[in-house]
C-alpha cells in the first residue's frame, strides 16, 4: 500500500547520500507515517560488518548522484521546497488511509483487494518510469531479471495487499496503532538474521509501544450496542498481525536485495512493481470478486483515481524528501503524520473521549516516540 526512495529533488546534492542511504531501504506501501521507525532499527545498528556494507552503497549512490547531479538552490528555497513536499506527503498519507477506507466500506470493492493493489503497482512504476526519462533524470535504470526479484515482488504484495484487507475490516485507529509494531518486529528479524542489535534504552521503550498496541486491540475488538461507533473485527486483527509480519519481512528484504544486486531503491522498486503487478494478474481470476463495475457508483471511480494519485503523491514527495531533510525531520514528520490519522481516525470512528482504547493510543504512540528520541540520541553519540 503501502511505497520511500533516494530522491534527488531540487536543492539536493551529493552531501545527502548518506542520509539517503539511511532512509531507501523501504517504500512507503502502507502510508502509515511511522516509515522512519523501521529504517531506525536497521541502519542504527551497531554491527561493524553492516556499516561497512553502508558505506559501500553510499559510494554507489553518491556515484549516482553525481551522474545526475541537481545544481543546488539557496538554503531558503531549499526550504521551501522541503516544506512543501512535507505539506504535500503528509496530506496524501491522510488521504489515502481515509480514501482507502471508503472504497473498501463498500462491500462490492472490498473483495477486489488483488486488482486494487496490481493498480497501485501500475501507477508506481508509470511514476518512476516518468522520473527516469531524459527529461527528469532523476535515477538511472537498472535491469534485474525477473528470477533475481521474484521472491521481493511477492513481499511487496503482501506487504499491500495484507494492510489493505486489516483496514477494510478494523477501524482507522487500530489500523494506524497497530503499525507502530513494524519497529519491533524489524529489529527482531534483524536480530535473528543479521544479529544487529539495538540499544538498551531502546528496546525499554518498544515494551510499552507493544502494550500499548495490544490494548488497543482488545478495546477496539470490543462488540458495542452502539451502531454509531466503529470496531474492529476479529478479521481485521489477524489482517493486521499478518501484514505487519509481511512488512516487516520486506523492509528487511529491500536492504539485503539492494546490497546482493548493487543498485539503489528506486532502481530496485522501478523492477519489482510491474513484476508483482503481473504476478497478481495469474490470481485476481481465482481470489477476487469483481463487482458489476457498470453498477460502481461515480464516486467510487473518483475514490479509486484519488487513490491511485495520492500513492503517486507520496512516492514524489518521499522521493524529494529523503534528498532534502535530515532524519530528525523525517522522523518528527512521520509521528505527526502518525498522530493525526490516529486522531483523525478516533473522530471518524465515534468513540467518546473516556473509552478506554484510548489509553492505549497514548502509550503506543507514546513508546514509538521515546524509541525515535533513543535511537536519535544513539546516532549522534556514534557518528562524532
């Protein structure tokens, strides 16, 4: 769902590689606003051997960069500019998480999760093959064969078509909470495959993100007499877990692909969209359900061209600003983006103030937050 790249957007030069390097190893798929997070338990690992590999990919990015370097524009319009596209991501993360949630509340397209998905994958590959052309030039192409990025293709599938379903059947506030458990399940499989690990401070703050997701999940799966109040279903848990677990594998996959096939995250996403959009083409016949579209209200085509452009909109913005704000901003950007489709979503769903769910949105957001202050602080002590 939901798709973040090394951009080279305007006012970005060859000094942002590294905090490209940091920031490409995922793709915003499930425009969850918590992206930074999971890049967190990656790339601020204290394992000599992967700081190595790093510095190996930044000379590669760098390399690329300075092929197709963006003269630099004045710190004020740089400014600008990297305003601007946090304004513009931030508002086609809110969008589509709500515009998602209409289009699957109508019961006609929430079994066509598959062909949903395969359109999303259209538009991120006509976005990225748009930048890549001589015109743009913002990242070269590099083919891969289709072998090579098979078994990412299906992650990036899952890693869609799982969050998708966990929002077509749970409320936005779970949805949301419930991705704040991406950061401790990344730095599990990192743990376990790539024995990085992270520092004490920061795995006490990840326990009471946990509690607090799971307290949430109990609440908000609560049966209410109120029909007025949105819940979540037991379908929409298992969702949820599952695709959290699908994320997960992928963020970890994207790095170690990125490294075995030496090319960078957009080069990487640029291969794998169409061949996950034509994967799912051999099981759309045989899993979904296709509603009659001549009977697809107006509107509901509207939602689903609104989504399409919102993902096209945080790819393009993500892409710009990796290359123009440090991982301080991006940071605080994705817990605001975090915060307000928590609260957004807490609105929508009818829940008055005192229930009890909402204690746990405090201590899951609450504990994600203090993890990023702990691995922020982390970075800065071993960078000087």
């Amino acid at each position: 769902m939901t798709f973040p790249h090394s951009g080279r957007g305007p006012g970005s030069s060859a000094v942002s590689s590294r905090t490209n390097s940091r920031s490409e190893n995922e793709r915003p798929s499930s425009y969850d606003g918590i992206d930074n997070d999971r890049l967190s338990s990656r790339n601020n690992a204290n394992d000599g051997d992967l700081r190595r590999r790093d510095e190996a990919e930044e000379a590669l990015l760098e390399k690329d960069m300075i092929e197709h370097h963006v003269p630099e524009q004045s710190s004020q319009a740089g400014f600008g500019w990297a305003s601007f596209w946090i304004v513009v991501n931030t508002l086609a993360t809110i969008g589509i998480v709500f515009t998602n949630k209409a289009i699957f509340s109508d019961p006609s397209l929430k079994l066509a999760q598959l062909t949903f998905a395969a359109f999303h994958f259209f538009m991120t590959w006509l976005l990225l093959y748009t930048l890549s052309r001589p015109r743009f030039a913002y990242f070269v192409p590099r083919r891969t064969t289709i072998r090579e990025v098979i078994p990412l293709s299906i992650a990036m599938s899952l890693n869609v078509i799982l969050p998708n379903l966990s929002l077509a059947y749970s409320s936005i506030t779970f949805y949301q909470v419930a991705r704040i458990l991406l950061t401790p399940t990344v730095a599990t499989m990192d743990f376990f495959l790539y024995h990085t690990t992270l520092p004490r401070n920061a795995i006490v703050a990840l326990v009471p993100a946990c509690i607090g997701v799971g307290v949430v999940s109990y609440y908000d799966s609560l049966p209410t007499d109120d029909a007025n109040v949105k819940t979540t279903s037991s379908l929409g848990v298992i969702f949820a877990f599952s695709g959290i677990f699908a994320s997960s594998l992928y963020t970890v996959w994207i790095k170690s692909y990125q490294r075995k096939l030496q090319i960078s995250s957009m080069q990487l996403l640029f291969n794998q969209a169409p061949v996950s959009a034509f994967l799912l083409l051999y099981v759309i016949p045989f899993v979904d359900t296709f509603p009659t579209w001549s009977q697809v209200p107006a509107n509901r085509w509207l939602m689903i061209i609104m989504s399409g452009m919102f993902a096209a909109l945080i790819n393009l913005s993500q892409f710009f600003i990796i290359g123009q704000t440090g991982p301080v901003s991006s940071t605080v950007v994705g817990h605001l983006k975090t915060c307000l489709i928590v609260a957004l979503g807490w609105i929508a769903s009818g829940r008055s103030v005192g229930d009890k769910s909402i204690v746990g949105v405090f201590v899951a957001v609450g504990g994600i937050i203090s993890y990023s202050v702990v691995m922020l602080r982390h970075t800065a002590r071993v960078s000087k």
